[in-house]
C-alpha cells in the first residue's frame, strides 16, 4: 500500500515562504505525538535535516510512524480571523477536537 500524503497549493506555497525567509529552516516536519485531549495531536516544526526513517514529499518530511496513521490526508493551510494555521484533514480520524490538532483514530 502506497503512502499518500497531498498537499494544498496554499499549504505548499506557505512552506515554501517559511523555508525561503530563513536559511536555518530546510524542510516542514509533519509528526503526530500521544497527547492531547483526544489521543494524538498534529506537530508542525521546521528541521534542517532529514533522518532515515523520514519519507520526503517535496519540501515536507514525515517520520515513517506518523505517515501510517496520516496517510491519505490532505494538508491545508488556512487563514482565518482567528489566526492561520496549518490543517490536517485526515480520513483515518474518527474525532477530534475542537482545536484541529487533537484526534483519534
């Protein structure tokens, strides 16, 4: 089974601002850690290296473990009155929380 991941053109062109605005900053790490209020919770960071159980998706990186449990998401960056934030919209959740970065699956 193949791992896919998509990426919105907001979401890409976001990355690629961030990336290009500081030189420190080589690639958008996607994870998902235990915690939150309803299981996992999303984690957005920013590396400049690339470890052996990453898998590349362009400018993007995701460590092997997360990618299983966020495969067949769509990646969305959104700007809202509240803020903008980077969205996961994952078809493997079966709740989440109000904030969007808690969930279960």
């Amino acid at each position: 089974m193949t791992k896919k991941i998509e990426f919105t053109d907001r979401a890409k062109e976001e990355i690629e601002k961030i990336i290009n605005e500081d030189q420190l900053k080589k690639f958008f790490r996607i994870s998902v850690k235990g915690g939150g209020c309803s299981g996992f919770k999303y984690d957005f960071s920013f590396d400049n290296k690339i470890d052996n159980k990453d898998i590349v998706f362009g400018k993007a990186i995701i460590d092997i473990t997360s990618l299983d449990i966020i495969s067949g998401s769509t990646i969305d960056f959104k700007k809202e009155m509240i803020g903008e934030s980077f969205v996961i919209n994952n078809p493997k959740a079966t709740s989440s929380c109000g904030c969007g970065l808690s969930f279960s699956v």
